[in-house]
C-alpha cells in the first residue's frame, strides 16, 4: 500500500508540498470534529470539573476551583478502591476465562464441516444481544426462588437447596462473570476460529511425518498462527470489560452492598444520583489513567493488530 | 494428548450450541406463560396455558411501542451520518496522501476502546447547556462519535484493497478528489458500507450507559433503558420484560441473521467466508 500512497505523492501537478494534502484533510475534517468535540475537548473538560467543586444554579454550572481535593478523596475512599479491584478482577477473570474457553471450542470445532454456518449465526446472537435483555435474563435464572438455574442444579443432585445466588457478594461476583462469559465467549470463539482457517494444512502433514505430536503441533505451528486473532480478542475484550456497566445495573445493582458494583457505576451514581458533577468527574478521569496505561501495557498487542491490518 | 474424534467435535459443538440457546428458550417460553406460572418453582419447562399478554402489556400498557420508536429514530440517523463522516475519512486515510497516517489508526484504536463514563460528565453538561438533554439529537451526537473510530478502521481496509491506479487515472482526466470518491470508489465497496451500516445500527440499539443519562424521559427512552427500568408495582413483571426483549431483539437479530457473512468478515478481517 505504502508504494501506491507514493506514487500519489510523486503527482506533479502539486508544486507547493502541503497543497497535495488539502483534499485528504478535507475529508477526514467532519469527522475529526465530531470526535474533538465529543471525545477529546469532554475529556480536558471532565479533568478540568474534577478540579472544581460544580454547583447547579438557576444560571447555570458554577465552577469554584479546589485543586486535588476530589482525587484525594477518592483515593482514601474504600469504596473507590472496591470497584478499581471488582472492574480489573472483572475483566481479567472474564477475558482469562473467555480466550481459553474459547481456544478449546474454536479448537474442537475448527474441522467440523456440516453445521458450520448455522452454527456461527447462533455464535452471533450473543454478540448482537441487548446488555440489559441479557441483565434482565440472568437474573431471572438466578431468582433465589422461582429462578431454573436451581432446578436444574438441584435435579443434578448439585445442590441439596436452592441458592440465593445475588445474594451474598461471592456468588453475586461470580454469577455477573458467569452472565458475561455466557455473552461474549462465542464472540471470541468466531475471531479465533478465523485465525485457525489460515493455518496451512500442508504445515500438519508435514509435522505429522516429522514425528511431531498434537500438543508440539500446537506450540509450534498453531499457536503462532492464530497469536494476531487472540491478540484481537484480548483487547478488544479487556478494555470493553474495563468498562462493564450495563451487566450490573440490571442484574444485581451494583449490590449486595458494593460487592458487585464496577468503576463506572460508582462514577454514574455520584454524577447523576449524588449529582456531585466534581467528584464523579474525578473518578471517570481515573478511568482514562487506567484505561491509558492498560493501552500501554498491551501496546505491543495493538500495535500486532495494526500492523496486522496494514 | 489425542486427537478429538469426529463425533467429540461434533459433540462439543452441539453442547455450546445449546449452552447458548437454552437461556434464549428460557425467556421465550417465560415471555409465553400466563403471569400466574411465572413464580411456579418448580419452574414448567413448557407453558401450561399459552399467552400473548405479556406482548400486548409491552406494548400498549407500558409504552414500550414509543421506546422502539425512540429507538429507531436515534440508530437509523446515527448509522447514516457515521456512514458518511467514515466513508470520507477512510477514503482519505487509505488513498490520499496525509502525514501520521500510522498514529490516527493507533488513536481511532484507542478511541474505540474508551467507554462512555470517561466522557459522561462533560457531555452531559454540554448537551444540558445547549438544551439537547432528552432529544433524538442529543443521544444522535454522541453515537456518531462512539461509532465512528471502528466504522473508519472497518471501511479503510475495504478501500485499501482497491487499486490506487483509479484514482490516478481518473485525476489525470480532470476528476476531482471528491467526486472520483463518490463516484468510483464509494460503489466498490458497497459490501463494506452494509456491514459499517449493521455494525452501527447494532451498537446503537443496544446502547445503554449514554441513553440512561440523556434520554432519561419516560418519552424518549430507547429500548434498552425501557427494559432496563421495566418495573411493576408489586414484583418484576419478568413475563413483560422478556415479552419487550424478544420484540427489541427481533430487528436485530434478522439484520444479523441476513447480513451474518458481512457481520463475519468485518469481525474477522475477511478470514471466514461465511
């Protein structure tokens, strides 16, 4: 590509250097401008009411400036740190759970011929699932009560009563991993069952009469063919986590008190139920810290992606 | 370590299948039984009495035929305007000569990735003071920006695969940018503006953190938030919550089901034909 993108450039009907870009930058323009005005300059604006204590007049947003007073709130706040500990324990456990899970599927089901199709439709559904139907749905298996996921454990002889699973923080957590894992696990297994149709076939037959095994043909041909499409699985999946809100609200409220309760609902509940527009600006500024050096931590996996893209 | 027979591969997939599935039959067969077996335990796993009443409280008794217009109305302006702003930006990126083409990608990547609480508090105050709080465009701009990042990426790499000789030939007959653009490239890649198009549609019609907070109004709620806030006076009507789901699902899963193999190889890259 970069070739052609030259051969453009080499045009001689631009005699001034910055004029052959003018059309480029016209086109990206509008939507350059949709994304400064809703991605970059709220984000200087939340760290600039973060700063302030924001009062709600008749006239308006009064801004009166207290410096890191916010943060230093948050940060000696147990409950803060709570949802910082349940978002990331989230979204590891979740994504751990996820790509491996998912691994073994996509694996298992790779060389399966009939029923393919249908089945990647079905993988779908999940994908294109509203949260809160899926909120909404969990919770009505979970139901203490009348919920079926007891039935069915106590038919399997599992449990000798029924469970209040949202009831007590262990099982709350694990059940909301449950509900999510259920959601986004055949997501993965379709990107990973992408990687797994490029992998050369003459490179097994040739392993198999090297003498390797499965397990060596894994490690070794495998595995680093399909690294690009868990890469893709693992950020796009981290991050997404990271962010996880609709699940809980629905499904549990963020209870039994803050066990399942992640950082952007501690943040949604001080901006719009405590209306506390400089506290709650504070923690979704914190957001972007993690959220940045998570983008860091991983920028060798992004970069794969991109460079795999190009 | 063996290697899985065909009927282990077999066997694996029919029970994932039906790991999915089984909570699908749950809430349709719940959205089916009369209100009085929805709090049965042990729970009948097929109704004694059939109904549609749930559908018709979902709709008429809860206002939830003005949440699926809301809906509607929000996704289908949002998937147009990202269509446009997208197509322009990915043509330019993929075609056009610009500098720091490789740090926009890792930013649109980035950007992609943010979740809404990070901008929430801002946008809230700035669509309050332009009095945009609980409008179609109030929640409309926000979506575009939210869709945009991952509709650029999408689209670019449908324009990267058509040869730049066209547009190099079409500029020495006299053509400008835009309508070479509009006229040449945009028609070849019609496949990729479907799945920019359902790719949007679906993320905007699911979207819940941005529609709770802006469009909070009873009158302009959007599906999710309507489901999300269903609530009766005595105990959660279960029977009409799932009655509303299945309705605000079956749009989305048609587009899903029609446009599965465009869906497919947006996710993927093209690596699956499906």
């Amino acid at each position: 590509m970069s070739n052609r993108t030259k051969n453009v450039n080499q045009q001689p009907l631009h005699h001034r250097p910055w004029k052959k870009n003018v059309p480029g930058y016209l086109m990206v323009l509008p939507a350059f401008l949709v994304l400064a005005a809703i991605m970059f300059y709220p984000i200087f604006y939340t760290i600039r009411m973060s700063l302030n204590n924001v009062d709600i007049s008749s006239s308006g947003y009064i801004f009166d400036f207290i410096g890191l007073q916010h943060y230093i709130d948050i940060f000696t706040n147990s409950v803060y740190w709570d949802s910082i500990w349940l978002t990331f324990y989230f979204a590891f456990v979740t994504v751990a759970v996820e790509i491996v899970l998912g691994l073994l599927i996509a694996l298992a089901i790779n060389k399966v011929k009939r029923l393919l199709n249908v089945s990647l439709v079905v993988m779908l559904i999940p994908w294109a699932l509203i949260t809160v139907v899926s909120g909404q749905m969990w919770s009505y298996i979970y139901n203490a009560v009348y919920g079926v996921l007891n039935y069915v454990l106590e038919t399997l002889h599992l449990i000798d009563s029924p469970i209040a699973w949202l009831a007590t923080p262990d099982t709350a957590v694990i059940s909301m991993m449950i509900a999510e894992i259920w959601k986004t696990t055949p997501f993965v297994v379709i990107i990973l069952l992408a990687g797994l149709q490029m992998v050369p076939k003459d490179q097994y037959e040739a392993a198999s009469m090297d003498g390797a095994n499965v397990w060596q043909q894994f490690w070794k041909i495998t595995l680093p063919a399909i690294k690009g499409s868990i890469a893709v699985s693992i950020i796009f999946r981290l991050l997404q986590a990271f962010g996880v809100f609709d699940l809980p609200f629905v499904l549990t409220g963020g209870g039994p008190g803050n066990a399942t309760q992640p950082v952007a609902m501690l943040a949604q509940k001080s901006l719009f139920q405590n209306l506390n527009f400089g506290l709650g600006s504070a923690i979704s500024v914190s957001v972007v810290f993690f959220i940045i050096m998570l983008s860091i931590t991983f920028y060798p996996l992004i970069r794969s992606v991109v460079k795999g893209e190009s | 370590m063996r290697r899985l027979s065909t009927a282990g591969r077999y066997a694996v997939l029919i029970s994932f299948l039906a790991i999915i599935i089984a909570p699908f039959y749950w809430i349709v067969i719940t959205s089916l039984k009369p209100a009085s077996e929805l709090g049965d335990y042990p729970p009948s796993l097929i109704p004694e009495t059939w109904t549609l009443d749930h559908y018709r409280e979902a709709l008429v008794d809860f206002g939830f035929l003005e949440n699926l217009f809301n809906s509607m109305i929000v996704s289908v302006s949002a998937t147009i305007i990202v269509l446009i702003f997208s197509s322009m930006a990915a043509f330019a990126i993929a075609k056009l000569p610009l500098p720091n083409k490789y740090p926009m990608m890792v930013g649109l990547l980035i950007l992609s990735m943010f979740p809404p609480v990070t901008v929430a508090p801002a946008v809230y105050i700035m669509l309050n003071n332009l009095g945009l709080l609980n409008t179609y465009t109030g929640l409309v701009i926000p979506y575009i920006a939210f869709n945009l990042p991952f509709a650029v990426w999408l689209l670019r790499n449908y324009f990267v695969q058509i040869p730049t000789s066209l547009l190099e030939s079409a500029r020495v007959d006299g053509a400008n940018v835009f309508t070479i653009f509009y006229k040449i490239y945009l028609p070849l890649i019609k496949p990729g503006l479907f799945t920019a198009a359902i790719f949007t549609y679906i993320a905007t019609w699911i979207e819940f953190f941005l529609a709770l907070i802006i469009n909070s109004d009873p009158s302009m709620r959007t599906v999710s938030v309507g489901i999300a806030l269903f609530s009766g006076p005595y105990s959660i009507p279960y029977g009409t919550i799932f009655a509303g789901s299945i309705i605000a699902m079956l749009p989305i899963v048609i587009l899903t089901v029609i446009f599965r193999k465009g869906i497919i190889s947006g996710l993927t890259g093209g690596a699956i034909k499906g």
